[in-house]
C-alpha cells in the first residue's frame, strides 16, 4: 500500500464514522480535530475501525501518530505493509 | 453446571440505553446478548396498542434536536457512534412550547427550537431579569457536563445568583424537573446544564410515528451488527464470586457467564439482582428508589387539536401556585403542576398530520398511595383523577366553546398511573427518572458489572442512548491504561 492508498484508507474510515464532515479539502500536514468536529470518541472509532477491518493495531500510546494525515500514513503504512497489503 | 452460554457481554434490559450500548460492542466484533424480561423493547420509551391503536409511552417530544450541520451536541455525537444517518430518525421539529404559571396561566414564556424567542420572551416578561438571565446562559455554554468527575452543586443556588425573580427561578426550573429530574427541590447543577441545553439551547422533536421508529432503527442496527437479544427473560440473579458477577440466573432457570455485565435496569433494581451486598463501589448504603412518580392521561381525539383552538401549543409546561412544588405527591396526584403534550402539533411538512388527535397530561403522582389499592378502587380511582388532571389541564389550553366540546370530541381514553410504570419497567416506586443518586462512572462493587441508563445520570431519550454508549466505550471498549 502507498502513502496515499494508506491516505484514503484512513479517510474511507472517517467518511464513515463523521458523514456530516465534509473530508474532501482535508490539508495533510494539519491537526484532523483542527480541520473538523472530531473528540475522543470518534478517534477511539478510528483506531476500533482500523483494527476490525485491516487487523491493524494502535496502543494506546501510540495514539499522537494519528494526529494528521500525514502522520497517519507515516505510521500506517509499514504497519499495511508488515501484513502484506 | 448448565452454563452453555457465555458472552463478552451480557446487558440487562432492552430500553435505548441497552440497545446503543448493544449496537456499540456488537459493530466491534463482541459476542453480545440483551436479556429483556417484557416482550416489547424501549424500556420506559416505549409502545402499546390497545383496540388496534398504538401509544407512545415516555416520549412527549425528542429532546436535544438541533438542525442537520449544527456539530458538537449529543444528538450528533449519538448518531455518529451508532452510525446512524438523521434520516432514518426522520425528526420533526415542534411549532412551539410554552411555560405557563399562575392559576390561568397568566404568565407565559414560549420557546421554540430557537433559543432567541425564549430569551426575548425573558426580556420582554422580566425585563429585570434579562442581564442576570444572559450571564447564566454563558455560563450554562460553557459549563463541562459532561465530566465524570465534576464537584456536586446545587442548581438553584447556581441560578440565584443570576436570576434573583423567584417567578422566573421556578419557571426555568419547571421543565427541566419535569423532563428528568430525580431529586426533590433542586437538582444537581451539572445535571440542570445538561437538561436546560437540551430543551432549551437545543430543542423539541419527534419522528411522524413517534418513539417506535427510533426504536425500530436501533433494533434493526443491533441485529446488523450480530447482536443476539432474548425477550421474556430477565435475570433474576447475579451469582457473584471474588467481586465479580460471575454468572446471571435468567428467568427461566438456566445460567449465563459472561466477561462484561452492563445493567440498564436501575441502581437499586439492579441491587435487588445481588442478593446481601450493596451496589455501590463507595458506600455501603443502600441505592435509593427515587420518590418522583407520574400520572398521565391520554385522550384520542376525532379531530386534530387545532380543531379545538389548539393548534399551536406543542408542550405546555404548567403551575397554577405561587410556589413550583417538585417533591414526592402528597395527594394520589398533584394536579398544582404539570406538562401537557399535543403529539399533533409538530411540524409534520405539508398536509402531513396525525391520523387522530392526541391530548396527553403528566402531574406528579404518589407511588405509595397508587400501588396498595385494590384492583375495583383502584380503577375508580383512575377514572375519577382522569378528569382532575384532564380539568387542571384545560385552564392552561386556549378555552373551549363549551365544556361539552372536548368530551364530544373523545374517542378513546387511557391512563397510566405510578403502579402501571412499575408493572411493565420494572423501576422501583414507579420512578421514570430513578435513584436520586446517579453513579456517573457507571462502577459498581463488582469490577465486571456496570450501571447505564437511568441511574448513570444522563438524562432523556437521547442521554439514555448517550450513557449505552458512554458505558460501552468506557468499561469495554477502550484500552485500559
């Protein structure tokens, strides 16, 4: 998977559980909750739905590297790629 | 041992509070079970037919509405962690509601799901007022309601010390009692905020066939996810062993074990389920029932009610007396106060309106003076407050032609009473609202046994599916650090 398939994977995921936010001028290098209504909940969500449908899974941790796009695709991307996708 | 069964999380009882928290664990993959012991879901939202003709119970209106786009409210947090689109909930907005005090109702304060008609009503009705007024709505915006940890405070004193107009003290006190409140007098601050917002900053809604399409889009959810529900069978026991539930005795005899318990039934309902040993992590008191219990009439009418004059009001919240009483009844009803509901004057779009008309009225009612009666007394009784209630009512309603013309208009009638709440919910002394002491965290003396809903502490339709969720993501979901 690249950079930007990891991209839109994330964002499939927050198409899904936001469908009021509009994600389709979302900046990379900017704080998601910055750019939309996201709290704790919805990214506990992101992170649940990361694990139930690519097995992928955040410690808690971990959680900061979420924080943009981009830095989801930094820390996403080996991850996709150490299950061969 | 016949414990065939076992759940990463079994939940107790089926109302909105169960069935969000179901929907929650079941879409991330748990092996869920709700054991309802009624044959209907909702709980105290619930659904009745009688002659063919269905009823609403609980629900007069959805509180907590706010438009498509306006983010950050429990209605929108609700439907994004259930994934639920607002359409399938189809809401319909109400035209108005009013608060009425004095014993015509001579002062008036009408609201609508915009908050700028309540506060120029404020003004124009207490142009004294509406300085303090201002300051406490800052306050109540900016307030954190929903901290599970924030330092009990009385709410009328909070208030005071901006509205000085006991008038208007107890007519912003009114509503926000009536629509959740499970203490005498006054309430807790945080739980005051939680309830103002969701009457007043935010607003009053329901779908076109009331509470049963909210319940139907749940219902549907939860069987999407893979959730599994067994109706007709409650627990009647929670076998503990080393300060954990470690089994459920069902109704029907057999043994579930399950790694989560999550009860929704109520704080001293669920303590009855644990034999010799107090609920409660931090005190070993006894939870308490609630004193709080409620009479409604419910009258079918042939016409719409704007037929009648009364096609504007939606909710009409009433007290005849200098003082607002919200205290345990100490008649079988208090008919001082109340809260009429006309279900047909929501704004249901063009030509769009209720098959008949409904006129529903609530008062405070006495569980202790309802439930011992025997049954012939009991329901003369009805029959003879039904009209009480229905007369105290009317003198808050634009004024009939003659006192004939609603009787005339009457095709059927109905009624419950604190003793009907407690036959078909289960809830101690008939209290809708439950224990006047809510444990926010939802912990229990048990490490894998959780309270939601009612005794959790987040209040109406919408806080009940909040609080399922809340528990859900809190207790089970989440990474324990």
């Amino acid at each position: 998977m690249t950079k930007d398939e990891t991209k839109q994977a994330v964002l499939d995921i927050i198409a899904d559980i936001a469908p009021d936010e509009d994600i389709s001028n979302l900046k990379g290098d900017i704080r998601l909750r910055d750019q939309m209504q996201l709290d704790s909940m919805d990214f506990l969500d992101i992170v649940m739905e990361l694990r139930k449908r690519h097995n992928i899974e955040v410690p808690e941790a971990d959680y900061p590297n979420l924080a943009t796009l981009d830095s989801c695709a930094e820390y996403l991307t080996p991850k996709f790629a150490a299950l061969g996708k | 041992m016949n414990t065939a069964h076992h759940y990463d999380v079994a939940i107790i009882g089926a109302g909105m509070a169960g069935l969000a928290a179901g929907i929650r664990l079941a879409h991330f993959g748990k092996k869920v079970c709700i054991f309802e012991r009624h044959n209907a879901v909702g709980g105290l939202n619930s659904f009745y037919s009688i002659d063919g003709r269905k009823y609403d119970v609980g629900l007069h209106a959805m509180t907590n509405f706010v438009r498509p786009g306006v983010k950050g409210t429990p209605l929108g947090k609700l439907l994004r962690q259930l994934r639920i689109d607002r359409d399938e909930f189809a809401l319909c907005e109400q035209k108005r509601s009013r608060i009425a005090f004095g014993p015509r109702g001579e002062t008036s304060l009408t609201f609508t799901n915009d908050f700028t008609v309540f506060e120029s009503e404020v003004a124009a009705k207490f142009p004294s007022q509406i300085d303090g007024f201002r300051r406490l709505i800052a306050l109540i915006k900016t307030y954190d309601d929903v901290s599970l940890g924030a330092v009990p405070e009385s709410a009328r004193a909070v208030v005071r010390r901006h509205v000085t107009d006991p008038l208007l003290e107890d007519m912003l006190f009114c509503p926000v009692m009536y629509y959740g409140s499970a203490t005498e007098h006054d309430m807790e601050f945080g739980q005051f905020v939680i309830m103002f917002k969701a009457l007043f900053l935010e607003g009053f809604a329901r779908p076109f066939d009331g509470v049963r399409v909210i319940l139907r889009v749940l219902l549907e959810k939860y069987r999407e996810t893979g959730g599994e529900r067994r109706m007709k069978c409650g627990v009647q026991k929670i076998i503990s062993r080393e300060g954990r539930a470690s089994a459920l005795l069902l109704d029907d005899g057999s043994e579930v074990t399950a790694t989560h318990v999550i009860s929704t039934i109520g704080a001293p309902e669920t303590e009855r389920l644990l034999p010799g040993s107090s609920l409660s992590a931090l005190s070993s008191q006894p939870a308490p029932s609630g004193a709080l219990s409620y009479c409604e009439t419910i009258t079918v009418l042939d016409r719409q009610p704007a037929a009648l004059g009364w096609g504007e009001d939606t909710i009409v919240f009433f007290n005849d007396s200098e003082k607002f009483t919200y205290a345990a009844s100490e008649q079988q009803v208090d008919i001082r106060s109340g809260v009429i509901c006309l279900p047909n004057n929501f704004d249901f779009g063009p030509g769009r309106e209720l098959p008949e008309g409904l006129f529903r009225c609530t008062c405070l009612a006495s569980y202790d003076q309802w439930a011992p009666l025997p049954e012939d007394v009991y329901r003369a009784d009805k029959t003879r407050w039904y009209a009480d209630i229905q007369r105290s009512a009317l003198r808050f309603l634009p004024p009939l032609p003659s006192p004939a013309t609603l009787a005339a208009a009457t095709i059927a009638t109905d009624m419950f009473t604190p003793r009907t709440i407690t036959r078909f919910t289960g809830h101690a002394g008939g209290a809708i609202y439950g224990s006047p002491v809510k444990l926010r965290d939802g912990r229990t003396a048990l490490s894998n046994l959780y309270l939601a809903g009612t005794d959790q502490g987040f209040l109406g339709i919408v806080g009940a599916m909040l609080s399922g969720i809340s528990m859900a993501n809190f207790h089970v979901l989440q990474p324990k650090t």
